[in-house]
C-alpha cells in the first residue's frame, strides 16, 4: 500500500517554519507498517492543491495532506477539497458547540471566523479536533483515502492518533510493524555499520532492515521487521549485543534523552553534579536543567569564558595556565577539581576549548578537552569535532554527558 504526503504552506517553501509534520507522519506510519513513498510541498494556491490531490489519487492509496485549515483567508484547502470532491459545506452542530466551549474555557471570545470553522464538506467525514478548532477531515474516492489535517502539529499529532491511523489500519488490513530504535552516542554511522555488518546480513536473511540515524551527537538505530515471534526475539537479541558489545556508546532502548538518563541515575545514587564551563557557554548546564526536578541534583554551574574568571572565580592557578594554556588538559582538570570543591558537589564537568569559528592562535578549531572531577578522581579527554562552531558546542555537550554516563554506570572506557 502507498501513501502520499502532501504538505501546504508557502511559509514551508520559503524556510520560514521546518517541516516537522512529514517527519513524524512518515515515522508514525513506518512503526504502523505503512510506507511513504512520496511527499511534496506545495503553495497555498487553489490550482497547486488540486493538481496535487489529483495526481496523489492515481499514483497512491492514502493521500494525507497537512496545512491550510486555519480561520484565515490565506487558509483557502477546504474550500479547495470542496471543490475538488463536488461537495457543499454544511454547519455541524457537534464542531460548532466544540469550537464554542473552545474560546469559553479559555476565556476569549469567538469570532464569526471562528464559526466558520465548523461548516464542513458534506461528503467528508470529520476527524474530531479535541485540542484545537480547525476539524480534520477523511474522504474517499475510487477506493482512495484523501485525510486533510491541520498544519498546527499537535493539533495534527491528536488527530491522527486517536482517529486517523486507527481507521487507516482498520481499512486496509496492514500487518503489524515491529519496530525498536536504540540511541547510542560518540559513534560514527560508517564505524558502527561497518562493525554491524555480519549482523545486519544475519537480520536481513529474517527480513529485519536496520536504518541509521545521525544527528549532531548521537546516533539512532532502528530496527523494522513484519511482526512476528521470530522478528521480535532477532531485534531484542540484536540490542542486547549491540548493548554488550559497545556500552561506552549505548545509552538508551526507548526514546529518552542523555540528560534524562543522567538525571535519573543521580537521584538514584543520591549524587550532585555542577559544571565549570568556558567554550560550552553553559550549554551543558543548560541541557541538564532542561529535565523537570533536576535542582534534586544540580547546584549550578560557573561560566568562566575569561581567563580572569578562571583564576579569581573558579582559583584555577595562573601558574597553570601560563605553563600549560588555557587550552591544556592540566586546566580542564583544574577547572573540575576546583569546581567541585567551590559548588560541594559530588561530581564537576568542565570545558576549554576553541569553538570557533575563529582560531584562537594556538589551538585548532573544534579542539576541545572535557574535564571530570569525582569523589575518586579527577580525569580530561582531548576531542577535536570539526570547524562549526554550533555543531562544537553541541557535540561538547553530549559527550560530556556521555563520559559522566559512563562514569555514573562504571563503565571502562
């Protein structure tokens, strides 16, 4: 079976707003055993939505097309898909009374704009909105699916969710995905697939495909395969290799981030952390305060971006930094020491380093050392991560985090 997605919004074409909607569509469906086989994005222009809709219809079964639904005039794809399947509008009492207490729970009033929205395609059938005002929509031709969701993602997530991808499966008989994804950190894609190899082939002699993720940091590993018992007993064993062959990297079997692994693992070894930061800027600080109830553990953080900072604020001795650089592992390890002792906390993090996207003279763009102070001791590693200086500070980030993972877990790296 093919699906199609259709994507609406000039501000999409023009970079404006990122396309997340096909992204996540696409991954809901691949978990649900539905493929997308094609997507495309089109201006908010009658004739381009038509032509669109039109050609999905031929070439595809599902046609799910995302945007253009709001209150506005620019939001013309109902009037469109009015059109387009010879439909009248009709005013639908149950929309209507929940766009009504819509704006009265939140205490705003409702426009005549706002009405409008609940007048629908009488041959549509409406795909409830609980979260938002602007209804989904499901129409059928020729044995084709045409769903017409709202461009606003969680409004289209909610939809789709309850309704929409039930009544998909339900349609058209598709058999179970089994999917599982493993998030693993400081791991090259082209290293870990050349280790995975005699394993990916044992895989797809069982029909299992695995897919390889990277993002700035990380990497993400999927496995999908027809459900069945066989299926699911090759991808548990895979992971549970993967798991045992590559701990240093692996952190993670469902979708958690690194932060949230620390944090859980700190509470439950009752243990604080702080951070003395310099070519991170405090973006490592910043990450771990992102996870709800990290002031259990997390005491602060000192961003020593100048050398005089270092030396009055943290006491990182002149001397050190004279003999060695600001750049030099014996800093960043003095920086962690002395942070520790500073904030009283169990482990320090800290950073030096040439982010970028300027040398500093001396040291190499990207040349980072990562420091760890702990009630046992006290060590540094020497990373260089490339010449961007927002891909630096990102990388900086997480593998911090992953050494103090590491360290968390006594894992030997």
């Amino acid at each position: 079976m093919k699906v199609e997605l259709i994507s609406i919004g000039d501000e999409l074409l023009i970079g404006q707003t990122v396309n997340t909607n096909a992204s996540w569509i696409g991954e809901q469906l691949a978990e649900r055993g539905l493929l997308v086989h094609l997507s495309t994005t089109i201006r908010d222009v009658e004739n381009d939505i038509i032509q669109s809709i039109d050609a999905g219809i031929k070439r595809s079964d599902v046609v799910i097309i995302t945007g253009g639904l709001g209150p506005t005039k620019d939001d013309i794809t109902k009037k469109t898909l009015c059109k387009y399947f010879e439909s009248e509008q009709e005013l639908n009492r149950e929309v209507l009374e929940r766009v009504e207490f819509f704006f009265e729970s939140r205490e705003k009033e409702m426009l005549e704009v706002n009405v409008q929205q609940a007048y629908l395609p009488k041959k549509a059938l409406v795909l409830n909105n609980l979260v938002g005002t602007a209804s989904g929509m499901w129409f059928e031709k020729d044995g084709k699916v045409v769903i017409s969701l709202p461009g606003v993602p969680y409004e289209m997530k909610d939809i789709l969710l309850r309704e929409g991808f039930p009544m998909l499966l339900e349609k058209f008989s598709v058999k179970e995905l089994y999917s599982k994804t493993i998030y693993l950190q400081v791991i090259g894609e082209a290293f870990l697939a050349d280790r995975l190899a005699e394993l990916e082939n044992q895989l797809a002699a069982k029909e299992v495909k695995l897919a390889y993720l990277p993002s700035t940091g990380m990497l993400r590993l999927r496995f999908n395969g027809k459900k069945s018992d066989e299926v699911v007993f090759e991808i548990k064993k895979s992971i549970e290799l993967i798991k045992k062959e590559i701990p240093v990297h692996f952190y993670a079997e469902y979708n958690i981030s690194l932060s949230e692994v620390l944090g859980k693992e700190l509470v439950h070894q009752k243990k604080t952390l702080a951070t003395i930061e310099s070519c991170t800027g405090g973006a490592i600080a910043k990450e771990i305060v992102r996870i709800p109830g990290s002031s259990a553990y997390f005491q602060g953080s000192v961003v020593s971006y100048n050398e005089v900072v270092k030396q009055n604020l943290v006491h990182v001795n002149e001397d050190t930094i004279i003999e060695y650089g600001v750049v030099s592992e014996e800093v960043v390890k003095e920086m962690a020491e002395k942070g520790k002792e500073l904030l009283n906390v169990d482990y320090c993090v800290s950073t030096t380093g040439v982010a970028g996207p300027d040398s500093d003279g001396i040291n190499k763009v990207g040349l980072i050392w990562i420091g760890i102070a702990t009630n046992k001791r006290t060590f540094a590693k020497r990373f260089h991560f490339g010449n961007d200086r927002e891909r630096n500070i990102q990388s900086a980030v997480l593998t911090a985090l992953n050494m103090l993972r590491c360290e968390l877990f006594e894992i030997k790296t």
